[in-house]
C-alpha cells in the first residue's frame, strides 16, 4: 500500500524538524525561529523489523525490503493559521494531502529555545493546533455547502451530502473534531471527496528533555496525556535531542547506546511503529532467495486483495495463498519444512490476511 504518510504538526520550535531529521536523516534545516520550515520536506522511513532479518537468513535472500511510512514535515501553525496568520493556508493544504496528522508538542523547559507564546504549557499548545485544523474544516464547510445547495435545488440525490456536511457544520461549531462523530457506510462514502482535517486519526508526540525520557513523572507529558485521551488518541514519548544523538552513531553502533540508556529500541521506531497502528495497517511477509520483503496492507483485507499489492495480476488469477506463521517458519526452518510438519495451510480468497503471515500465492497468470 504506497504512498501512505503522515504529517508531523506543532507549533514552531517545539522540536518538529529536529524529529524529522532524525526520521529521515534527510538534512531538514532546524534553526531557533518561526517559520523555519517554509515547503514541507518529505521522507520515507522504514520500520525495521526483525521477522524480516529472521527469514532472509533462512532464505539466503539477496535483498531485505522493510515496511516504510511517508512523513512530511509541515511548518510551525500558530493561532490564526486558518486564516492565513503566519503561513497558515498554505500549511493546513499541506496537511489535506496526509493520511494521519503527527502532533509534536514541547514537554520540556529552556532558556535557550523561545516558546512561541512565552511559556510552556502542553494542553494550551495542543488546543491551539486543534482549533485552528477545525477552524479550517468549517470554513471548508460555509464554502461547500452554498454550492452543493444550488446545485441540487429540485434534486434529491444531493441531499444526503448536505444533510452530512451541515451535521458536520454544527458539530465543528462546538469545537469538536470530525472524527469524534460516527457515520453510516453511505456517509463514509460521500466523505472520500471531502478531506477534512479533523477527520484523521491523531498521534501525539511529548517532545521531552534527554535528561527527562526515562522520568515518568513528567508533569507536562501527564498532562498532555489526559488530553490525548480525552482526544481519543494515542502518545509517543521521545526525547528528538536524544534521537538526534542516536541516528549521528554508526548504525553498527546505535544498538549498544540504546542498551546503555536501559532502552530496547529507539523512540523513532516507537513512531514508526505507532504510526502503523495509528493508520490501521499490518504486515504479512514474502521470503525467497531473490528478497525477503514486508507488504503493507489495512487490518481486516482478503488474501485475493493482499496478493494484487504485488501485482494486479496475482489478484486476477487468484487460486490459493499457501500461508506459514512466522513462528512455525523459524522454528521448522523454513517452508518446506514447516509443510512437511503439517503446520502451512491453504486459505482461499476471503482468507482476512494476518500480522506476520507469510505467504506464498498460487495463481493462474
């Protein structure tokens, strides 16, 4: 499933570029004012996974192919963006494009980085990125809605979309984000034309000091915390100084640091890895001597669908995907062996593909 991201949000200095490096070791400038970031930078990031080390070696594959994820690095909003207010609507276009919205908030104090409004307060700083993403949805709304009126004077099949989009109107009036309301499978429908801001799913990130990771007493991510839950949305606690110092190691190196900070895997991992849960995907594996490589796909998609993430005409002949735990293919040593040990099964199409399946499909093309 190409092409998915997310876009990292926040007000400026709160850490967004120096997270963005970190990701992509792209090179984006981070400097200590407003507005640094002018175009978004966009990388892509793989999410290291071991099952893919695992099974290459049992392979002798050539080639390791990870799950990646866009991020797109989007410039400090302040209050007043959705009304153009420092390089707002340029921005919030920015963020239309994403799949899922990264919310970077500032949980730790400085002197020598400026706070865009004077002081540190996480709940504030979040409010505020929050409201003006539904601000821009309303006015997205009020431009809509007078059209699709007009256009369906004396027509019924119009009417569901304004019905939807006045619902919508009213509830953002409340200050409540889109995804808060449920919707039918008709209304999900007629919302694919409308990419509303507030409508995609949220992960924060507490942007903590070096010295202050391991401490779970962090006033300001305990509180951030309760509002991301309140949100109906998840948290990721990352030192992006700490990140910073880990991605300029070696990568030979990066292991054995994490070690000596009483960490398994770095807080960018932690994201990626967040960030697919986020966005409701899942991987299943292919493994030969050419490659060994993770696909992406939604949680809950048919063994016919995950085949043509492949090629399309994979999912055109679909006969049987033969498929292996990723357990039973390291604890038998591999597909052959898991077979003759009675453990690889033959599902058909509507087989809803698991995590770490490894499959190989049977076709007629």
């Amino acid at each position: 499933m190409a092409g998915l991201s997310c876009g990292i949000v926040g007000l400026p200095n709160v850490g967004k570029s120096t997270l963005f490096n970190c990701l992509t070791q792209a090179g984006a400038e981070a400097s200590n004012y407003p507005f640094c970031t002018i175009d978004p930078n966009i990388g892509v990031v793989d999410l290291l996974d071991p099952r893919i080390d695992a099974l290459s070696e049992i392979s002798g594959s050539q080639k390791k192919i990870y799950a990646n994820v866009q991020f797109v690095d989007i410039a400090g909003l302040v209050a007043g963006a959705s009304k153009g207010e420092g390089l707002g609507n340029k921005f919030l276009a920015n963020i239309r494009e994403t799949d899922a919205i990264i919310h970077v908030v500032r949980c730790f104090d400085s002197t020598d980085i400026v706070h865009v409004a004077g002081q540190v307060d996480p709940v504030t700083d979040a409010k505020v990125i929050n409201l003006e993403l539904i601000l821009s949805d309303l006015q997205m709304c009020e431009n809509i809605l007078p059209r699709l009126e007009k256009q369906a004077k004396g027509k019924k099949e119009g009417e569901p979309a304004i019905q939807l989009l006045k619902r919508i109107s009213e509830h953002l009036n409340e200050e409540k984000p889109v995804r808060a309301l449920s919707f039918t499978e008709e209304e999900k429908e007629i919302l694919k034309v409308y990419p509303f801001l507030t409508a995609k799913p949220v992960l924060f990130v507490a942007n903590v000091a070096e010295d202050t990771l391991s401490n779970h007493n962090n006033a300001y991510v305990e509180k951030l915390k309760a509002y991301a839950k309140e949100e109906g949305a998840s948290l990721v606690v990352i030192s992006a100084k700490l990140e910073e110092e880990i991605a300029a190691l070696p990568p030979s190196d990066r292991q054995e640091f994490l070690e000596t900070l009483g960490l398994k895997e770095s807080g960018l991992q932690r994201l990626v890895r967040a960030s697919f849960d986020l966005l409701g995907l899942i991987t299943y594996l292919t493994t030969g001597e050419i490659e060994t490589r993770a696909w992406t796909i939604p949680k809950g998609m048919s063994a016919q669908q995950a085949a043509g993430k492949i090629h399309s005409d994979l999912e055109k002949g679909f006969i049987r995907a033969e498929v292996v735990k990723f357990d039973d293919m390291i604890k038998f040593g591999g597909r052959n062996e898991a077979k003759a040990a009675g453990v690889a099964r033959s599902e058909g199409k509507t087989y809803p593909v698991q995590d770490g399946d490894v499959i190989l499909f049977y076709t007629n093309k």
